[in-house]
C-alpha cells in the first residue's frame, strides 16, 4: 500500500508570490491534515480536512487556505509568501473519521524556501 | 503561553538504558500521540492514547487524563531510537505540540 505522497518535495520562491503544495493520502483515507514545522516554532497544524469539507483549523493567517477533493486528494495555498513562510510542510492521512482522529501517516514533507 | 510542555528537551543515554519522556499538558483532550522524528524530517507516529497504557515492541506509552500528563518508555535501548521525539494531545479542534525531546543513544 502506497504512504503519503507530497510534492513538490523541496521548492524556492520569492517573497510575495505564492505556492500550492499537493498531497496525496494512503489509498481510503478521507482525513488529511497539514502541517507547518520551522525550527523556531516547531509543528505547528494548519487545518484538516474531511470529505471535502475543511473540519478544523489551526491559528494562521488567511494567507494559508486549503481544500480537498473528492479522490481524498488535498492541496494547501500560501499566498503573498512572506520570508517567515520558509519552513517544511507535513501533510498527514487517517482512517478515523471521529472527532479523536486517528492513526497519522506521515508524508515527507515539502521544504519551501522564500527568499 | 504553552499548552505543551516535553522534559527533558535533550537526552543522551548510553544503550541499554531505560529511558522515560515526560508530557504535560493544560487542555482538555480527545487523544493523545507521541511522534517520533529522525534527522531528515521523516514523522511516524509511535501512539496515539485516549487513556491507560500501550506497548509495541520496546516502546510503552502510558496516559493520566486526570493529572493531564503522559510518558513515552523506551526499554533497552538502542541506537537506531536516537530522534526526536514529540507529544501531541488533541484536543477539541486543534492538534498542539510539545517542543520535542531530542534523544541520543549512544552504543
């Protein structure tokens, strides 16, 4: 069974443009959820989806948006990437469809720098 | 304000050893996971715990909803243990995240 699929997997932008990072879960997982991971703030969550429908979402700015479609498969946005952007972003998969979650499965994360 | 709070933040063990992590906590919380991470970014998640105690192999993790405090063990030790490890209480909408405890176990 194949894991959790990010991509692009290391990207560099410029301050104020903006980037879609793509991930693809384990094949029947309906929850994905995202990430960001700096050495300052550590992992912090973004927002999760569930079916198609944004379930929760973490303290960040509009910039960052997300969405999901119907093959499970989640995008998230940044826009406007301000230099603080430059982190690696973790998007996980579950099973569970609970209010607890899940198991998480991992990707590999996608590295974006903005210079 | 911290609403996770890991100790110790670094640990260097010689292998073997017993080695105990420590996650406190101050929301009210659905489940909890502890994550572990090698150097080159790579999560897995290790448990996830709503209550009581899990084992998988050398690794025992244990929850007190009242206390609001959980430990990851790891026995007998080893190298290949050497990462990062991190708590992850869920509570309500929102995931939040320990600082992480840097483990390093040296043969």
């Amino acid at each position: 069974k194949a894991g959790v699929t990010q991509t692009p997997r290391y990207l560099i932008k410029t301050r104020g443009q903006q980037v879609t990072l793509s991930c693809s879960p384990i094949s029947g997982h309906r929850s994905v959820s995202w990430y960001q991971q700096t050495p300052g703030q550590g992992l912090q969550f973004l927002f999760e989806y569930f079916s198609e429908t944004q379930r929760n979402k973490g303290n960040f700015p509009g910039r960052f948006s997300g969405r999901q479609f119907s093959n499970s498969r989640s995008e998230m946005n940044v826009s406007t990437l301000e230099l603080g952007d430059s982190a690696l972003y973790l998007c996980a998969s579950s099973s569970s469809t609970g209010i607890g979650g899940g198991e998480l499965f991992f990707g590999e994360g996608s590295r974006l720098t903005v210079l | 304000k911290n609403e996770v709070e890991q100790s110790p933040q670094n640990l260097t063990a010689q292998e073997g050893e017993f080695i105990t992590i420590n996650c406190s906590y101050s929301v009210g919380i659905s489940a909890l996971h502890w994550l572990q991470q090698h150097p080159g970014g790579g999560i897995v998640s290790l448990f996830m715990l709503s209550s009581g105690k899990k084992k998988h192999g050398r690794l025992i993790a244990t929850i007190n909803i009242q206390e609001k405090h959980s430990s990851l063990h790891i026995t007998a030790s080893h190298p290949r243990d050497s990462a990062v490890y991190i708590c992850a209480p869920r509570g309500g909408n929102q995931f939040y995240f320990g600082t992480g405890t840097s483990l390093t176990v040296i043969p």
